[in-house]
C-alpha cells in the first residue's frame, strides 16, 4: 500500500524592521561616499592589507607533512596543486593584459620562483624567478594600493607586463627552491608580503577588478605584531549564483586559509551535525570560488532572482519499507531542507539535499534522528512535515583562528537586496568550550558601520569554528501525515514445543509489534 500527501507553501523570509533597514542605508551610504575609493587599480595586497592590518599570502610546498606542526597547511598556489588550491585570474578579451607585482621573502640558501597556466595546465608563461628590486618589485603598501605604474603613473610600481595567448582562466604557481640547485625544491613555508595581479583592458588603460580568486585562499596574518589582524572584505559566489560578502575586523588569525561550502565541516548529510563548530580539528572542504573584488558581472554572472517553491509538494509513503520520497520541485538550483517531528518518543530529525531546477527526489529511510542510534518510526505515528527551500547557503569553516572578538559582518550582494531584506547569520559552538561563540540559530543581524558583527568568540585555537548564513529561505505550511509501515515478523516469547491433547494452562505470546494493529491466531 502506498498514499501520496501533498502539502503547499507559505513563504517566509527572514525581515528586518524597515527604520534598522533605513539606519543601515545611511550607514552604508556615508561609508562609500568618504571611506571607500571610487576606482580600483590594483588587485591583490590593495583588498587584504587594509588599513594598518597587516594580511598577506602563505604557502607551504611541502605535500608530504605539510609543514607540521600547529596544524596542517594547504597547497595554495603550489607548483602542481590540487584545482580548488588554485590562484585564479580570468581573461575575457585579446584586448586585455596582466600587470604582476610581488615582494616576497627570501632565505639564505633558498628563493621563489613562479610561473603561469592555463586552465589545461600547460604552462603559458616560463618560470621566473620572484623579484626583489626593479621591474615587478612592490617596495611598499603604498605602492600595492596604487598599482601598476603603467596605470596610475607616479606613485605606482613598475609592473611585470604579461599578455595571455587567448581568452579564457590562467593560474599562477609558486615555489621555493635551492639557490645552488636551480629547480630543485626547497621544502618549507614561505610568504608574499605584497603582491598584485590586474587584469587590464590595454586599449583604454582601464584595471578589471573582480578577475582574481581561489576556492582557498591561505594568508599570513601573523607578521607585524599588534597589526597582525585582518580586516579585509571578501566576495563569496555559491554554487546558485548567489554573491554574499564576507568583511573581517582585526580578526587574529596568524597563519590561516579562506574557503566556503554548503556544507560545513564536513559532508555526511546530515547539516544539523555537519554545522557544528568542532574542537580539535582540521576541516578542509573548499567548493565556492571567493574573490577580493566584487565577481565580474560578465564572467561571473549573479542570479537575477531567488528561487521558489513549485507547489504542490509530494510526500509518497511506501509501507513495505516505512520510507517516504519527497518530490520537490524548484525554479533554480538550491538547497532543500526538509523537517520531520514525531510524536514522542521519537527525535525530530532533518533532511537536507542540494536541488536543480525541476523536480527532485529526496527519500527519507523511516528513521528518526535519535543519537548515536536511530530508532525505526513504527506505523501510525504522526509526521509533521515542513520543506524549506533555501538560496546562497554558505558555511565558513575556519581552523585555528585566535580571536574574532568582533565578529563578521555579511551581507547580500547579488541580487540586490530588498529595502527591508536582511540576511542573517547562524553558528552553534555546542562542542567548544570556553572561548565558543555560544549557539545562534534563530540569526543574527550585522551593519559594518558603525560595526556591529556576528559569530564573536575569544578563542578559536586548534578549533574549526563555523559560521553559516543564506541569502533566503521559502518554506511550505506544516502538515501532519502518518507514518506507513509493514509488520515485523512476531516473535513468540515461548520455545517452539509440542503439547498433548487436552492440555490446559499453556501460555503462548508473541512480543508486541509496534506495526501491528490486529493479530490472528491459526490453532
């Protein structure tokens, strides 16, 4: 036997009042008009040292240990690193070339050298070795921030001038290597201080920002003692299209890496787990591109609109089984988050899938959410059922951050959001100690001027501290359905024996069934 329920939607999304809407305009409005530059020249140190925090760029070409010690380092920007530890930056005209600067440490018996590939890893520009005076060499921050020479004229540096062969993403590669052996590596940690990669339209002498990104981003905010803070904005691009921007305010995080996901810490399906902030471990699940720069609109394009919920939606019950499909159907891709409560005993639990644009299926097992062990939802229980439909999820895994006493501030940048639309952000340091940010699951509202961030917490050490936020949520009406599920086998409570006619006083009982409603005895 099988019924098929179908529920239909309400939306929600999550509001703010109107005068905190009005007051975060003004802000915002009195911030770009005199903070804010009005032209961008430069990309790279221009967007990460800001101010006097001092935020530059860490490797490690050490893929065996990765460079020990107070927790592993990423490949970022390595001779031959995975994809998502990639430099990116994109080209989109013959028309376009590429000014780099750097200023990068060197040792004693070793130096760095970088080279450049395309997207099919041939190497489109030999390898060079990092200059430290002259052509290419960023003496300062100030000059980080002006730009290329070719550009700004006086006060710029004078730039490395590369044209790429055609259209299409390059990335750039870093290593360490022997002074006395040139091309063999040189194992260990080495930084850039300074650095900037601008794509440029030759023809007009015009900078492209939002061409620059990595999947994981790894940075050295650990040099400069009090200014060893970072107070830099990122731009985030989800796997929907949807753009969200990230600003830190003297977070400390020493030697730390940058990445986004859907996810959280981890991957196992169940998000209620995989959000948790967890002590005492790495998470490294890079997946969204993150930029220094709002995304380029042509290459990068944002969705237009959020998604919606195509109702009815159908929950169709197999009682063989007690399993349930859910056939949703969404207008773009997203994340579908569906609720199940149950009559108690029984846990609550949460479902959670990615969506494409049509109908998708999610089957649920007939299992509640009881932990460690999941217990089996017997037939005729009541379900309530809420689907919620949610655009731009996004999670921040952050490993061995020191201190974020003030928070993040997060906002929706494509679409523009409504007048009265917020976005909040959520995080649940239930499994960290003294120095968690505590629980925030009902959301939290930031405005970067005059600052008030969310997710603060003291102390992030050896932690993977994770914040999560979405652009916004459409959810449907509860509805209370049953659950259908076949008998399980009885199980007599007496040894199978034989008895002699007209024997009396004989128990013979089966243990109740909690699937069962009517039992039929055969003598």
């Amino acid at each position: 036997m099988n019924q098929i329920f179908t529920f239909f939607k309400s939306t929600s999304l999550y509001l703010k009042s109107i005068n905190n809407n009005i007051n975060r305009h003004i802000y915002l409005l009195i911030f770009g008009l005199f903070i804010l530059p009005t032209t961008v020249l430069a990309e790279g140190s221009n967007e990460i040292y800001v101010g006097t925090f001092r935020t530059g760029l860490f490797f490690c070409n050490d893929f065996l240990t990765h460079c020990g010690g107070n927790g592993d380092r990423t490949q970022f920007a390595i001779y031959e690193c995975n994809k998502s530890d990639r430099l990116n930056f994109m080209v989109n005209s013959t028309d376009e070339i590429v000014y780099l600067g750097f200023n990068g440490n060197i040792g004693s018996s070793w130096h760095i050298v970088y080279r450049i590939k395309d997207d099919n890893g041939i190497i489109v520009k030999d390898e060079e070795t990092l200059p430290t005076s002259g052509n290419g060499f960023i003496t300062d921050i100030a000059e980080a921030r002006q730009g290329p020479f070719q550009l700004v004229g006086v006060g710029g540096y004078d730039a490395i001038e590369w044209t790429p062969p055609d259209v299409g993403e390059y990335y750039i590669e870093f290593q360490r290597v022997l002074n006395s052996s040139p091309g063999t590596p040189s194992t260990g940690e080495f930084k850039i201080e300074f650095f900037d990669i601008t794509v440029a339209d030759n023809i007009s002498g015009t900078a492209l920002p939002g061409r620059l990104y990595s999947e994981a981003w790894q940075f050295d905010s650990y040099t400069g003692g009090s200014s060893a803070r970072c107070s830099a904005k990122f731009y985030v691009y989800s796997a929907d299209s949807i753009i969200t921007s990230l600003q830190t305010d003297q977070m400390q995080g020493g030697y730390w890496f940058l990445y986004c996901n859907q996810t959280g810490v981890g991957n196992t399906g169940d998000f209620t787990e995989d959000r948790k902030s967890v002590p005492n471990f790495q998470a490294y699940f890079p997946e969204y591109k993150i930029f220094i720069n709002e995304p380029d609109a042509t290459l990068f394009p944002a969705s237009s609109t959020l998604g919606n919920i195509i109702p009815p939606v159908i929950g169709q019950t197999h009682c063989d089984d007690g399993t349930i499909d859910f056939l949703v159907e969404v207008d773009k891709t997203g994340f579908v988050e569906i609720e199940l409560g149950f009559d108690i005993p029984y846990v609550s639990r949460t479902l959670t899938t990615n969506v494409v644009t049509g109908v998708n299926q999610l089957r649920w097992d007939g299992y509640d959410g009881t932990s460690p062990d999941s217990l089996p939802v017997p037939h005729n229980t009541n379900i309530t059922f809420t689907v919620s439909y949610i655009n731009g999820l996004t999670n921040l895994p952050l490993f061995d951050i020191e201190g974020n006493d003030n928070g993040f501030v997060i906002e929706l940048v494509n679409p523009p959001p409504s007048p009265n639309d917020s976005l909040l952000v959520f995080w649940d340091d239930s499994n960290i100690g003294a120095g968690g940010g505590g629980v925030n699951l009902d959301g939290c509202y930031a405005v970067p001027f005059p600052w008030s961030g969310c997710h603060d917490f003291s102390n992030g050490n050896f932690d993977t501290m994770n914040t999560w936020w979405y652009a916004a949520s459409e959810s449907t009406a509860p509805v209370v359905i049953q659950e259908e599920r076949a008998p399980d086998s009885l199980i007599f409570n007496q040894p199978t024996q034989n008895y002699c006619a007209d024997s009396i006083g004989i128990p013979i009982s089966v243990t109740i069934d909690p699937n069962t409603e009517t039992y039929h005895w055969d003598l």
